[in-house]
C-alpha cells in the first residue's frame, strides 16, 4: 500500500498540480491502452480499500475496528471516470431505480488507499427531519453512503478490472424511539436491513435491465452491529458490483437509463 | 364546552407519549439488564439459550465459553435464510449458529450501530466454502490453524474449515480473533471439542456452486424505446 499523502502537503498548490498531473496520466493511459487493461489492481478491500464504513472522528486506522458502522455491500462501477458519486446520484434518485432522491443523513467514513475519506454522497428514499412536515419525523427507508474510490493522490482511483468504483453501504432502516435502527437479521426472512438494501438495488437497478453484468464477490464482511434499539443487524457477506457506464458505453440494443 | 371533553384531546396526545416513555424506559432497563449477564446461566439479548444449543444437531457449533476475557456471553443466533427463489440473483441460502461476546455503544447523536466486540460464527461448511471467498479480501495464503484449514481477511477476522462446518470469527483486535481461535470448544453434541484440541482439516462434499458470477447479462436485454 502506498503511503498517504499528508492532508496539509496535499493541500499545497504542488500537490495539487501532481493531482491534476496524475489524472490526465491515467486518462491518457487509458486512452492508449484502453478498458480495462491497466496493469495494478486497486480495488483491494483486504487491504487499500476497507469493507465496512468507519464512525465520523474515526482514522479508518489500523486498531479502529471498534469505529466500523456498516458494511460495504455495493460497488458501482464504469469504464470513465463519469462512473462517479454523481453518476450513482443521479441513478438512486430514478423512480425506477427505486427512487433514493433524498441525501440525509449524517456522515460516515471510507478507508481508500491510506485516505480514511468522509463518503461523497448520501441518497435516502424518504424524507426525513422537521424539513419534511407534515410527514413524521422519522420514516423507514432505505438509504447509502458512498464513495468514489481514490488513489494515495486523491485522484479517481481506476481499478484494471472494474474502472472506476464508488464503495456504497446500503441498508434499510425502520424507526424506533432511538431514531433509526437497520432491521434486525432475527425474526424476518427478509435477511436483515444490510441484505434488503442491497436487494432491492438488484432488483430496481439490476433485474431491470437497465445495469447488466452485475456480479458478487464474497466479502465474509459479516460483523455483527448493535442498533440503537437493541436489535442487531449483520451483512450476508456478499457484495453486489453493478455497472454504471456512460450511454455511449453500453451494448448496442440496450437502454440507456 | 366541558372540562372533560377539554382533556380529551390531551389524553389522545398524553396516553401515546406516556406509554412510548414507559417502553423506552422497559427497554433501557431491559437492555442494562443484558449488560450484567454472566455466568452458567446468562440472561442472553435474544435468541437461543445455551442449553438449546447444546441440543442442536445438525452440525458442531463453536464457542469460547460463557465468558472471553471480560467479555459476556451475549447472544446465540441461530440463523437461517431461505435465500428468495423468486431472485435470481441472490438465492443464497444461509444457516448458522453465532455466538455474540461483549456489547458496545453507540456515541449520541450518531447514526448506524457499533460492532459487537467479539462474534463466533458456525456455518454449514457448503454454504461458505474457501472457494467462495474473494481473493480480493484475503490477506496471504491460506494457514493451517489447530489442524484445520484457515484463510486470515484483515487482522480482525479470520475463517476456519474442519469437519462439516466454517467458522468466522470478528474481534476489536488481532489478538482477540487469535486467542479466539485457540479458545474453540463444542458447544453441541455428545462429546464436543475442548479448547486447545485439534480442530482437524474440513471434511465435506459440496454441489459445485458459481459463486462469484452468478449475473450473466441478460438474454434479451431491453430496447430503447
């Protein structure tokens, strides 16, 4: 793994110009050598990138387990580097897709080679707060954070297999006097609210034909997490990659939504 | 109009509001409750008791006591999930026994939940074989581990394969999941396993299964209209 760039060097316009430096390398490199043939791989939750989200004030450093929240159980994916948080967004947000239009929530963070980086972007599919009257306070809903995968420089990172990835933890959430709580895996064949989120992306993203070439690796990211109600909720372990490629980039015939 | 038509309204606003509060109350009490519970006969979260997991027969499960350094006997979960017939996709069934250790807490004010200190994972061994792991999470080759198989993800999860089961264990840190694993009993059956014995390599016929690809795309993919 290489070492992270400290913030305050990034910060610096030097480093900033080695960012826009490495971003127009890697672009020119892909347009030499093409999709997807880079040679070093990226997308590497045994190590670069984490497999669950750290709590906010977390390092995402080694030791910090006691600060996992979530489970990574959705990569999205694309050949450009338009595959970004604003391009899963845009899709969440759909009616088709399921409607995830809102982005709620409070924060969380992702492990990205050496970056422990606050997530890009939140889509809930209900609206929640005071903002949201007359409807209640709280709604169950599903909901995500994600992120779009960096490299040591903070660049997109571009994986030689998948293109560039955004890690999304997804899950369904009920209410309870305690606020939100992911649904407890116990009592419901539902699978939990860590499954049933990533389902329902399967169904309403995947199934529908709209994103084909989904795939699943099995990550045994099945850590078991206390919800503030006293239930507990764990992933299946199973994580679910869905493409999201530019229109120009999907197969003749297919919609482009 | 009357006094008592009066406080009718405050009586359908009061009487919700009192009952949440004396089930906040109940629950706070109940789960303080949890946080005590230790010894031969711990009062569990939910879920099994150890004496009904001791009957249990369909295959070994493991454990590292009533107690982990500290650490209570949380919860037994026995688990099982028939997978959705109706999804393609994901079908996957799974059946396990998890043996929770310890609690944690949630920082106020957060959202999400905090992960259980220690978990001990006993699945049929089919259902989450080494080759269903992705090469991606693991962290070196696989190592043998009290005579059984063992494949490391992270430093705070490790996979063991002995017998007809697979087993997961989480922790907070190395060294936990380590002592974990050397700490391993039967839980169930008429002569379980004591700690320290050898586990031995998995023995199990499985149906092959595509685990990883399980998505071709679609046969007749939609048009754009």
């Amino acid at each position: 793994m290489v070492a992270p760039i400290p913030r305050w060097v990034y910060d610096s316009m030097l480093a900033r110009a080695l960012g826009i430096g490495a971003v127009a390398a890697t672009s020119t490199a892909v347009a030499v050598i093409g999709w997807p043939h880079l040679t070093q791989a990226h997308l590497n939750p045994g190590g670069d990138t984490g497999k669950y989200t750290y709590r906010e004030g977390s390092t995402c450093a080694m030791g910090a387990s006691g600060s996992w929240v979530d489970p990574i159980n959705v990569v999205f994916y694309g050949p450009d580097s338009g595959a970004n948080y604003n391009r899963v967004a845009s899709h969440a947000s759909r009616g088709d897709h399921g409607g995830w239009g809102y982005h709620q929530g409070t924060t969380q963070y992702f492990l990205t080679h050496g970056w422990c980086r606050q997530r890009d972007q939140q889509s809930n599919s209900n609206c929640q707060g005071v903002g949201c009257l007359p409807l209640p306070p709280c709604q169950p809903q599903y909901h995500m954070r994600y992120l779009t995968g960096r490299t040591s420089s903070g660049s997109y990172d571009y994986d030689p297999s998948i293109g560039y990835y955004n890690l999304a933890a997804a899950h369904h959430e009920e209410c309870s006097t305690c606020g939100h709580s992911v649904d407890d895996n116990n009592g419901s064949n539902s699978g939990g609210g860590f499954n049933m989120a990533r389902e329902d992306i399967r169904e309403n993203w995947v199934d529908s034909g709209y994103h084909p070439y989904g795939q699943t690796q099995y990550w045994d990211n099945k850590q078991h997490f206390l919800q503030c109600d006293g239930g507990t909720a764990w992933g299946s372990g199973e994580v679910m990659f869905v493409q999201i490629p530019s229109c120009g980039d999907y197969p003749p015939g297919t919609s482009c939504k | 109009m009357s006094s008592s038509r009066r406080s009718r309204p405050f009586f359908f606003v009061l009487a919700p509001a009192v009952a949440l509060g004396l089930g906040s109350l109940f629950s706070f009490l109940a789960i303080g409750n949890l946080d005590r519970s230790s010894g031969a006969s711990p009062a569990l979260a939910s879920g099994w008791t150890v004496k009904e997991a001791s009957a249990f027969q369909e295959f070994p499960i493991y454990w590292v006591g009533d107690d982990f350094g500290g650490l209570p006997l949380r919860q037994i979960i026995r688990y099982e999930y028939a997978g959705d017939p109706t999804n393609t996709l994901y079908p996957t069934s799974e059946d396990s026994v998890t043996v929770e250790y310890g609690d944690c807490e949630i920082p106020p004010g957060a959202e999400g939940g905090c992960p259980i200190p220690l978990v001990i994972e006993t699945d049929s061994y089919c259902d989450v074989p080494p080759e269903r792991i992705s090469d991606s999470v693991k962290t070196g080759p696989p190592v043998m581990l009290r005579g059984a198989q063992a494949q490391w993800m992270g430093d705070y999860h490790v996979r063991i394969w002995t017998g007809n089961v697979s087993i997961g264990i989480w922790g907070t840190n190395q060294q936990m999941v380590k002592d974990a694993a050397e700490r391993l009993a039967g839980l169930n059956g008429s002569t379980p396993l004591r700690a320290g014995e050898e586990l031995g390599p998995p023995q199990a016929m499985c149906a092959q299964r595509d685990w990883h690809w399980n998505n071709p795309p679609p046969e007749e993919p939609k048009t754009t209209s």
